[in-house]
C-alpha cells in the first residue's frame, strides 16, 4: 500500500502550478473587465486543480497498465513502481475529476452559462484520453496542443467568462501566455523521456520531432509569455513587470539548450512552472492595480 507521501508525490505536485497560474491571470482578466467574483474564482481553482491531480493519476494509471512506466527516469509513479494498485490509483483519478465535476457544476449554476457544461464534460473527456482508451492522443503527439487549450484557452478565457460574461483582449493575451507555459512544461518532461517512450512506442511530440528540435520548440514556448506582457503594454505600461519571471525560465533554458538529458532535465519542470506561476501572479496583480 502506498503512503500518504508517495500518493502526494504521485499527485505530481510540482505541476500545479498549470492550474493555478491560468485560474490567477483568468481573475485578473476578470477585474480589468469590472467583474472579478471571490466565488466564482475559488471554485474555477477547484476545478481546475481537481483535472490537474485528476490527469497525473490517470496518467500514472494508463502509463502503468500499458508498462511505459516501466524504466522511467522521472519522479515516482504509483502503478509502474508497483507502490499502488491500477484499480486504487485509478479510482483516486475519477474522485479528482468527480470534485471537479461538482465544483464546475455549482459554478455553472451561480453564472447561468449552462452551455458551459460541455466545456467541462469535453476537459474530462481530455484528461482521461490523454493516455487512456485504446487511442490516446498523447501517445500521438497531440499532448501539447491539448495542454495549451486546456490549460491556456480553456482555464483562462473559462475562469474570465463566468465572472464578466465575456471574452476580452486582455484574458485572449493571457490564454496564450499560460498555453506557453503549460506547453513548454509538458515538452520539458517529453524531451526527459524521448529515449524510454521512443522503446515503448509512445509517440509524443518530442519523439516525433527529435531532441533537436524539441529543444527549439521549449525555447520559443518559454518565449511567448513575455511577448504577451509586452503587448499587455497597450492596458498598462506596467505589465512589463511579468518580465521578472524570466530570472526563473532562464537556468531551465540553460538546461534545455545545453543539451542535458534524463535526470538532469528534471529540474526543468520545476523551473518552468514557477515562472508561469510568478508571470501569473505578478500579472494578475498589475491588471488589479491598473484596473
């Protein structure tokens, strides 16, 4: 039976901050537009957090069951290490997306936009056939695309659009820069296990273009977030300050580019989800205050 740290280590924490940081730059869209809700808020970071652990368990489970989990180097994973059973972690999967499930459900009634219901039913869909199903997307390099509408467009422009009832310049700017960020995680942790996924036929973006150019494409998502904060300069010229964040994305661009490989590109991760979380935050603050 796994422990208590081993189901939280499983949970991937450190890719949090993919659901948090788009929640933060969706409220702050929100109080540019004149329509911020403390409510409202709190439930889109439930639901966005409970699809975040949701998709790693599932993830680990669909993983695991099919044996790509078997000579990974990456952090622990709950079926491939044999710490827990698939039907366990499985179950903790679809209790995530069922906390989710509900906590979209109260919000979609608080804002009346019950069209939004396919969204969330569509985001489940997404989580879930990352790995699993007979066919899943990430195993045919999609898994990227899909990070950046779910974790960019979808949690962003969602999180704005039931607290204002609309989409503005503002939130379309911000989608793209979480979508960057979120991506560029998930190329990250690809480009670690090209040569272990390559062996289990796991065809991901990162082994369909190569470590080369995988390291290109890293490069340019990290890139993109700070285009956003410039162009943000048409709300307020201090929405250059998210180019702090760059302090963060630059050791893990050093990796990347240096050509480091397996464990060493671990580190990575963790770098680049923080400069999503500090480019958020910060960010969110400056709509805030210009607002």
């Amino acid at each position: 039976m796994a422990t208590v740290a081993e189901w939280i280590e499983g949970a991937r924490v450190r890719t949090l901050p993919n659901s948090v940081a788009p929640v933060l730059v969706g409220a702050g869209a929100a109080v540019a537009g004149g329509g911020f809700s403390w409510g409202r808020a709190v439930l889109a970071l439930v639901v966005s957090l409970s699809l975040q652990v949701g998709v790693n368990y599932a993830n680990d489970y669909s993983d695991g069951v099919r044996g790509t989990d078997a000579d990974r180097v990456g952090p622990l994973r709950l079926v491939g290490s044999g710490v827990a059973t698939p039907g366990s972690v499985k179950g903790a999967a679809f209790a995530c997306f069922g906390i989710g499930a509900v906590a979209g459900l109260v919000l979609v009634a608080l804002s009346g936009y019950w069209w939004l219901l396919l969204l969330g039913a569509v985001s489940i869909a997404g989580a879930w056939f990352y790995t699993g199903g007979d066919k899943p997307y990430g195993y045919s390099g999609w898994g990227e695309v899909a990070v950046f509408l779910f974790f960019g467009v979808f949690a962003v422009l969602g999180t704005e659009y039931v607290q204002t009832g609309r989409v503005s310049w503002v939130g379309v700017g911000g989608a793209v820069a979480m979508g960057g960020f979120s991506a560029a995680v998930l190329v990250a942790n690809n480009l670690r296990d090209v040569p272990t996924d390559r062996v289990a036929g796991k065809n991901t973006l990162a082994v369909r273009l190569g470590e080369e150019r995988t390291r290109v494409l890293y490069a340019a998502l990290v890139v993109l977030p700070f285009l956003v904060s410039v162009a943000l300069v048409l709300w307020t010229p201090w929405a250059l300050v998210g180019v702090v964040a760059v302090v963060l994305v630059v050791p893990g661009l050093k990796l990347v580019l240096g050509k480091e490989t397996g464990l060493n590109l671990i580190p990575v991760l963790k770098q680049t989800g923080l400069a999503m979380l500090l480019w958020a935050a910060v960010t969110t603050a400056v709509l805030a205050l210009a607002r």
